[in-house]
C-alpha cells in the first residue's frame, strides 16, 4: 500500500507534509469526488471483506468506490499514515420510515483529535447526507457547508448528527418517491458515542448488511458520488442528479429510470465504475436515501 497510489487515485496534487486541519480537508474533498459509496459487489455476487489491503486493491487499483467500512477504514489509514491522531468510532444510523436507532452499531466513523480541538471524519455515508468537510464536535453549533447545515448535539454522552434540510425543485415530478419526506425540515442521520471502536468490532456488522434480507444494501444496489456542485446517485435504476443550492435555498433535483442496456454505460461515464461480474440492479424497499 503506497500514499502516493491513494493520491494518484484521488488526483491529489496537494502538499502532505503537514497534519493540519487544511491539509485533512482537502484529501478529504478529492477522497468524496472520487470514491463512490456504493455496495455493487453484493449484486454482482462479490463479499465485501474488512480487509485494510483488499480495500486497498479495490478502491484504489481497482477504481471502485465502498461503503462506510471501506472508505473509513482506508481513510483512517491514510490520514494515520501522515501523521494524524484517529480513532474508529461506531454509530447507528437513523431510519426515518421507523422513527428509531438500530440496537446495535451499523456505520463506522472516525474521530480526529488535531491542536487540542475534536472532529468528526465520515467519507462513507454517500448520499444526500454525505459531509463535505470534517466536522469539529461541538454540541448545538450550525456548521454550514455546501450539502446544507449541519450539527452535532449532545445529549448524555450520546452525539446527534443532524442536517437541516433545503427545498427542493424536482424537475421531473411524478418520478420522485420521497413525497412523504418533503416537509422534513430537519433530517437526523446517525447517533454515536465517543468510545473507542476497533475494526474487528465491525465483522458482525460487515456481514449482516450485505447479507440479511431485511438489509437496505440487499434490497437496494446504490452508487452515489458526490460532484464539484452537488451528487449523482444510481439506485437501482433511477439516475438521480441533485444541484445544491441551484437557488434561493433550494436544491435542483433530476430523476431518470434508465433501461437495462443503460447501466453498465452510466456506471462507466458518471461514476468512472467498470465491474468485472455481472450487475443486476435492485430497488425492493421502500427506505428513503435523499
């Protein structure tokens, strides 16, 4: 495993010699422009393995993307290899069709203790709910970046992430199946606590996601890559490209229900994704990703 790969990966051109707040973001920045969160290996028939030199090969030899256990645990590489104080942390991720917390930890995350100050560093969570820059913990403080507002609030040891919602202008109305989250003003995505996780804590859950039939990886095939402006994502066959803050606080939204013969061209064009195995795409369940 070679930094200088990851960086060519990332097309990070940047200077790296100093473990600074500056220096983190940017990686950062390139690691979501160029790093799918996707979960394309459990439709074509691939384990995902948490292995740090198998997510190695596959991100960054193989140019695919990953889930939060792999992009985290590859980022916390590289930000430990240049120098950087991390720690693995565990979250369960909110379901707003439920209106609850799993019982037990579903995404992992990772801490960064830089000049006396905490952040908060998740390249895996993909979607609409993607952080765009490492997040310094504070409880009740708007921490606004270009996705929309974010914040953290505390309560009993217990840390919230929460992201205040924008509206949004559907171009193409009648494709759209999250009516039922318009009037959402604010959206909460994980709760985690600060204890030290080790990766091997993650195996359970690394298998029951891609496995458990119930799992949203299973009854959803997701690829979503963050852009300069905004994210596309392809949810089993349904295109979508958001624009944030296309104008007065509204974020533009394009949906596109593609044809079979099409996915294995826009993988290739808007995400830079070639599979080796055959990819069936599926969208079974009804869980809201925007």
């Amino acid at each position: 495993m070679d930094i200088k790969e990851y960086f060519a990966r990332i097309s990070y051109r940047g200077s790296h010699n100093k473990p600074d707040l500056a220096t983190m973001s940017d990686i950062f920045q390139h690691h979501i422009q160029a790093v799918p969160f996707e979960n394309l290996s459990i439709h074509c028939g691939e384990s995902i393995e948490l292995n740090l030199e198998a997510t190695y090969n596959k991100i960054v030899r193989n140019n695919r993307g990953g889930w939060c256990m792999e992009n985290n645990y590859l980022l916390s590489w590289v930000l430990k290899t240049l120098g950087y104080n991390v720690t693995l942390l565990g979250s369960k991720v909110y379901v707003p069709e439920l209106d609850s917390y799993p019982d037990e930890i579903d995404h992992l995350l990772l801490q960064v203790e830089l000049d006396g100050k905490s952040y908060i560093v998740d390249g895996g969570f993909g979607m609409a709910y993607q952080l765009w820059q490492p997040m310094e913990l504070i409880s009740g403080r708007d921490q606004p970046q270009i996705p929309g507002v974010f914040r953290f609030q505390e309560e009993s040891g217990s840390w919230y992430l929460e992201k205040v919602k924008r509206k949004q202008l559907v171009l193409n109305q009648s494709t759209s199946t999250s009516q039922n989250m318009e009037n959402e003003a604010c959206r909460r995505i994980y709760l985690f606590t600060l204890q030290p996780r080790d990766i091997e804590e993650f195996r359970g859950c690394n298998a029951h996601l891609q496995t458990a039939p119930d799992s949203l990886f299973v009854t959803k095939s997701i690829c979503s890559l963050q852009t300069a402006d905004g994210i596309r994502a392809l949810v089993g066959w349904k295109l979508t490209e958001m624009k944030y803050n296309y104008r007065d606080n509204t974020d533009l939204v394009e949906i596109r229900t593609l044809a079979d013969e099409e996915i294995e061209k826009t993988l290739k064009e808007k995400f830079n994704i070639t599979l080796d195995k055959k990819f069936v795409p599926v969208n079974t369940s009804r869980l809201s990703l925007f």
